[in-house]
C-alpha cells in the first residue's frame, strides 16, 4: 500500500476534486509524456491501417476461434474489423494490445472486450456480464444495454453505454471513464478508487459504497448511498467536463448537467488497511 | 469485521459464483402454443457448461384440464456421477403398488399410466378433491416416493445429465404447451440425485414451480420457521426453500408477485429464481443483483436466462435485451 501525503502543488484533476491523494514509493504515479506516446508498444502488437477494412462472421465459431482470427487479421494490417453475428458469445474481442477500429454487429455475451488496451469499439447491440474489464485505454461504445460489473477494475479509456446497465458498475475501477445514458443498478461504484462515472438516469442503492476516491456524477434519482459515498460540490470545471465529455461521447449532448449530484468519497474509511491486520487477528 | 474487509470477500465470492453455477431458463408465449420442450432443451443445452449434474424442466401442456397429472418417482437414478444408493428395481415395483393401493383409497381414478424408466412415473388421474396437501402426503409417506409434480398442465421433469439427455431420456421434444421454466444443476450444497435436482414443486400446490440460481444462506432458520407450520421439505438443497417459502405464502392468502415480493426480505443470500403457475411466469431478483439473468420482452413472447446465449438458441436474429434490475420482480400471464 503506497503513502498517502497530502501535497500543496495540486494536478488539474486535484484541483477538480476528482481525488486528492499522491501515491509514492513502489507504487509511485507515473505519467506518460504524450508526445512519446508513439514509442511505447506491447510485444506482438501490429501496425494496422484503418483504411484497410474486412468482416468477419463468427456465427459458427468458438470465442477463442474468433479472438485469434481477429489477431490474425490485424497481423495481416486490418485496422477496421466489422464482426458479424456475435449472437450473444461470451469472451469476443478480449486482449487486444492495439490500436484498432473493431465494430460488431450485434450482441456480445459475458466478459466481452476484456484486458483491452488501445482498440476502438463499437458494439450495435447489447453486452452482457463485465464488458470491458481491465480496459486500459481506447474507446468501448455500447448502443444498447449492459450487464452487470460493466467497466470492472477498468484503469482507462472511455467506456459509454447508450443504455442502461446492470449492478456493479465500475467496481474496483482504477482510471478512466464510464458514461451510462440510461439507469445504472445496485453497487454502481462499488470500491471504485479513482476515475469517473457519469449516469445520466438513475441510480439503484448503495451508490458508491465503499468508495477509496474517484467521482460520480448522477443525473436521476439515487436509490441510496453507500458507506462513505458523500455530496460534493459540482463546480463550473465538472460541468465544463462533463459538456465536453458527453459530447465526444456522442451521449446526451443537450443534457442539463448543471443539476447532476456530484458524489465522492468521505475518506472515512482510509485508515482500513492500517487496521486490517487486526481486523484479521479478531476474525481468525 | 471491517467493511473493507468484508466487501473484498464479497467481491471475490460474486466473481467466482457468476463464472461457477447452476442456469436457468424459462419462456412463455402469450396467446399461442409452442414446442416449449423443444425450444427449452435448446435454451438449457446452451447452458449446460454452467453445470450438467442434473437437468430439470417444469412444461406446462395444452392439455384438457379435466386431469391432474402427476409426475412421480419411486427412486433415485442410480447411473454415473449419482450421490444415491442402487437399489433392486422390484423395490420400485412394490413402492408403484402402494402408491396404486393409496391412489384407489382416496378415490383417485388412474386415467392413464406410463412408466419412462424403472423409477419414473407419469400417471394421468381423475381426482375431484381440491386440497392436495392431505393427498400428497399420503403418496409420500411410502418411503422412497416424491412427487415431483402435480398439476392440471405442468410436468416436471429431472434427472442426471445435461439437457439434450434428460429430453432424449423423456422424449420431450414434442411437447406443446405455453411456457416452460428449466434449470441446468451444478450440485454445491446437497447430493447428486433428483431429488436435489430443480424444478421444485410449490408443494402442495397444484401446477407451481420454481427453479432457482444462486445461494440462500438463511435456509435452515427459515426451514426450521416453516417446517414448525406443517410445510414439507424433501431435499437438502437451499433452492427447494424458495418453493415452500412461496407455497406458504400462497396457503396465508398472498398472490404469488406478494409472495415473490415478500422474498427479497426473507430469504437471504444471492439469488434469481423463476415461478410458474399454470397461467403465468415470474422472476426474482435479490437486492444485490449479485446473480444473472438477461431477460427479452415481445408481445408475443417472453423468453429470459442466466445467459443472453440460452434465449439465442430460440431467437438467433438481433435482439434487444436487458438485465433485470436488483430487487427487481415481474410475473407475466399467457
């Protein structure tokens, strides 16, 4: 577990009051320079032209059938894949390293575009249990609705659902974006411990429980709040962001967000891990 | 504990339960009939890598409504894989006798017999009486019978193996009804046997059933509550609970969306069942929606399961679907 210190020099993001601590030692943040974005790449990864477009029916596939043809696809520097008939399989899409245009035309079941890092995703139907886990950057786009844990343990990227999703959202998320046009279920938020959540309808109980930091921004009714899950002040910058952010989502471009409920952690609850060997002792 | 701590077990524990157990499946068309057996064994064939130590279906017929049927056993299935002890199939002779000595004694007339394998039976009855708990219990106090169902269209049937394989064993392809509720079993918390198996008969109510995913982590203080009140449970699977938990509701006057809506607070533990009734089907959901279910709605047709796959098998064209929400229930009528 990094130090947690408070520190006077604020980034943009601090500054917001999207989170506020700074993690040091191992665990020390680190941030890319954009502009040597272009040098880092993963081993096995492709150079793909988006210009260069092929579809791929995976009706009569296995999952792990389709997700090597994809990867051989990109191999061969396809940098637009539309995938036809999905029919509700589970696990399609998953480990792609790369930057990639990948479109399905229809629906995905349970653990769909896991562990993804850089593709651009649009699904034309609905997604099923934990899509997109572990995305780390690049863009997932849903146009119908979601399962439950959508977005878990996501540490970037944008994640949007033009529909409503199940319980769980964002659990234990760790960066990035997660934006719900419709109603969003039970536990949304759940641990998350820094990022963003905007649902623009409403919410189901125990919003934000046990939240470590981060922000949720609802724009309907919340069903309840969770432990430590707190109102917080939604400034002139949250709103500038969220305007900005529903837009390039291609979501609720005309929504009010001057009367979104700003939710953050209470910070309560921080001093758990100091405790929790005791806690340990006292259970065993 | 601290809540941290617990909500970290929480988390593990919905992870690992939403990769490792039981399906169900359950459809209703509205104002038509179907081969629902064809299309649920297609439906629970799609989940049977959810576990296939058992496979179990509640059909509900067209049939005159005249007659009960009822689906009975006179022992367990003893094949590979079986929790139960072999016996000789002339101690399944003698239990058919007595439960035909039984059956004459309290002025049922047998319409139609059919035995389908050595320890299952389907017997079509004339039977005038309303109450079926004081008949119930007659037939089962031959040791080693349970009634599996009974009812004026519903049939359930289970046994061991995946869904293709109890439908090939029963041959119930080719039975058309309205709607049908199914269940594909990986045995965690009792035996391998049918009569863990799912669907549970609402005991003693006629044609009602339930199948049921998840955990019930109350289970024996609400056992122990209702078997002080007279109810009857035959197995140790948690899941029968639900059955009995709604029958006894239903007994104290509640319609079944009162009873289903009762349960969100009585029974704890993670779950999502279905209820059927001769004319109508339902689905729970726990507050924690921490159990799947994906769920299609059309004016003509209702069809929902653990998997968006399983309503694939019946309706392989694009669709829209959802996940029900937490807490959420909803009954439909045929």
């Amino acid at each position: 577990m990094a130090n947690i210190k408070s520190v006077s020099k604020k980034t943009k993001a601090q500054a917001m009051g999207m989170h506020t601590e700074v993690l040091t030692g191992r665990t020390q943040q680190k941030f890319f320079n954009p502009d040597e974005a272009e040098n880092f790449y993963y081993f096995g990864t492709y150079d793909v032209d988006f210009n260069k477009r092929t579809d791929l029916d995976v009706k009569d596939m296995t999952a792990a059938d389709a997700n090597k043809e994809i990867d051989n696809l990109m191999s061969q520097g396809y940098g637009t894949i539309v995938i036809k008939n999905p029919q509700g399989k589970h696990s399609i899409g998953v480990g792609i390293l790369n930057k990639l245009n990948l479109i399905f035309e229809g629906s995905l079941g349970y653990f769909g575009i896991g562990s993804c890092d850089g593709p651009i995703v649009r699904i034309n139907g609905r997604v099923g249990w934990s899509c997109a886990e572990n995305l780390m950057a690049g863009k997932v786009v849903i146009e119908k609705n979601a399962g439950s844990c959508f977005g878990a343990a996501i540490r970037g990227g944008d994640l949007i659902c033009k529909g409503s999703v199940g319980a769980r959202t964002g659990i234990d998320m760790k960066g990035g974006t997660i934006i719900i046009g419709g109603d969003a279920g039970a536990f949304t938020g759940f641990m998350m411990q820094r990022g963003r959540i905007i649902i623009l309808g409403n919410v189901g109980i125990n919003l934000g429980d046990s939240m470590y930091d981060g922000t949720i921004f609802v724009g309907g009714e919340i069903g309840s709040y969770g432990s430590d899950a707190v109102d917080a002040e939604l400034t002139k910058s949250d709103q500038d962001w969220l305007r900005r952010k529903l837009k390039v989502a291609e979501i609720g471009e005309n929504f009010d967000v001057s009367k979104m409920k700003k939710i953050v952690a209470g910070k309560k609850l921080w001093n758990y891990d100091n405790l929790e060997p005791t806690e340990k002792k006292g259970a065993i | 504990m601290g809540s941290r701590y617990v909500s970290r077990l929480l988390t593990i524990k919905i992870r690992k339960e939403e990769k490792y157990m039981c399906g169900i499946a359950g459809l209703i068309h509205r104002g038509k009939s179907s081969k629902v057996g064809h299309e649920l064994q297609g439906m629970l064939q799609a989940l049977k890598h959810r576990g296939e130590d058992s496979t179990g279906y509640a059909l509900y017929g067209d049939t005159d409504g005249k007659n009960f049927i009822m689906r009975f056993k006179v022992g367990e299935n003893v094949g590979e894989g079986s929790t139960s002890v072999a016996e000789d199939v002339s101690v399944y002779d003698e239990r058919k006798k007595i439960v035909d000595t039984y059956l004459n004694e309290m002025g049922a007339k047998i319409i139609k017999e059919e035995r389908i394998l050595p320890y299952s039976l389907r017997y079509e009855i004339e039977y005038n009486k309303k109450d079926l708990l004081e008949f119930s219990q007659k037939i089962e106090s031959i040791p080693g019978v349970e009634i599996l169902s009974m009812g004026k269209s519903l049939e359930v049937i289970k046994d061991l193996g995946n869904a293709k394989m109890v439908c090939d064993r029963y041959n119930l392809d080719k039975l058309v009804g309205t709607h049908a509720i199914g269940h594909a079993r990986m045995a965690t918390e009792s035996g391998v046997d049918i009569k863990s198996a799912h669907p549970f008969w609402g005991y003693p109510f006629s044609d009602v059933s339930v199948v049921h995913n998840g955990q019930l982590t109350n289970y024996w203080n609400n056992r122990r509550a209702l078997e002080n009140k007279g109810m009857r449970f035959m197995s140790e699977c948690d899941s029968e609970l639900i059955a009995v938990y709604l029958a006894e509701k239903m007994r104290d006057g509640a319609s079944l969306e009162e009873g289903m809506k009762e349960s969100l607070t009585g029974l704890d533990g993670v779950f999502t069942y279905f209820v059927a009734t001769n004319d109508s089907l339902g689905m729970a959901k726990d507050t924690m929606a921490a159990k799947p279910l994906v769920l299609y709605e059309s004016d003509d047709l209702v069809a929902m399961g653990s998997e968006e796959i399983a309503i694939r098998s019946i309706l392989p064209q694009e669709i829209d679907t959802y996940d029900p929400f937490d807490g959420e229930v909803k009954v439909w009528q045929i």
